[in-house]
C-alpha cells in the first residue's frame, strides 16, 4: 500500500482516523476498489490494533493537477496509531 498522510482525534471511547490518499484521475475506479478492500483487509487483520472502518469516499477532485484526492475514516483503538 502506498504511505499515506493521516491525522487523528481523540474521545474518550475510540480515536478516529482520517488516512487519505492521491490517485490520478486516468486511474479506473476498478483500481480503486482494489485498494479500498486492500486497506479493509488490513484493518480486519489487525483487530488490536484497529476497532473498524466507518468511510472511504472521493474528499476532493483537482482537476487542474490531475488526482482525486480519497479519504478513509477509520476507528484505532486507544494507544494505537494511526499509520498504514
């Protein structure tokens, strides 16, 4: 999986992650369900670490520069960290 950029908040009960990735915009969507189930498949393999992932959707088109930016919202538990 390509290193991704992530930021975090924190609750009390879990902290949401927020990962998200640059494909270009040529890429087919076919590609990029491979790489939403690659990082589903990462998370359900990990269950100490991770609690679930709640989102993955299209956050920002720059046609301009030529990529959609993706963002994946994910729960890790608490005294995880957020890095794929």
């Amino acid at each position: 999986m390509p290193s991704l950029r992530s930021s975090k908040i924190e609750d009390s009960s879990h902290q949401l992650c927020f990962p998200f990735d640059q494909f270009g915009i040529d890429i087919p969507y076919e590609k990029i369900q491979i790489f939403q189930n690659a990082v589903e498949d990462h998370i359900k393999a990990r269950p100490r670490e991770w609690i679930g992932m709640s989102g993955f959707r299209a956050f920002g088109i720059s046609v301009d520069l030529g990529y959609i930016e993706y963002k994946i919202v994910c729960q890790v538990r608490i005294g995880g960290f957020c890095f794929f």
